[in-house]
C-alpha cells in the first residue's frame, strides 16, 4: 500500500468505515490518481511532440539560412581579394619607378 493509500485509508478508518471498504475506497483514488497522471503525462507527450516538430522546421530554416550566409561570404571574400589585389597593383605601379 502506497503512502497515499495508506493515509485515505487511515482517515476512513477514522471515521468508522469498515477496513474492508476503507481499502478499497483507497486502492480506488490510488488507481484514479495514476490514469490521472498518466493522461496528463499523454499530452505532456503530445505537447513535447509537436514542440520537436516544430523545432526541426526551425533547424531545417537556420540551415538554409546558414547555407545562404556561407555563400555570400565566399562571394565578400573573393571581392575583397580582388579589391586587394588591384589596390596592390596601383601601390607598386605608383612607387615602383
């Protein structure tokens, strides 16, 4: 007998139902109170289901975002590269002679 079923149990007892009853008055709440707990945790389920599913469309959005970033970088480095090669370019052909 659980903590629970224990103290119901008690408190029948108390109030003069026979042991008999007062058990099964108590298995009974004790047995209402778990499918309570296990409904509540099935939605708890679903709730985290979908949150998950909701995340990997985030995830999936970064990376296409992430992917597009990478790209523009590539194309800002070779500018920059260029832009650094060309002003080289004019800094040796003007203080070359």
């Amino acid at each position: 007998m659980s903590t629970m079923e224990a103290e119901v149990f008690d408190a029948f007892s108390a109030m003069g139902v026979p042991d008999e009853k007062a058990s099964a008055a108590a298995q009974a709440l004790s047995k209402r109170d778990h499918t309570l707990h296990i409904t509540t945790m099935k939605g708890d389920i679903a709730t985290l289901k979908s949150d998950v599913s909701t995340l990997k469309s985030d995830v999936s959005s970064l990376k296409v975002d992430v992917n597009s970033l990478k790209a523009d970088n590539l194309l800002i480095k070779w500018m920059l590269g260029f832009v650094g090669a060309g002003v080289s370019s004019l800094v040796i052909k003007a203080f070359g002679h």
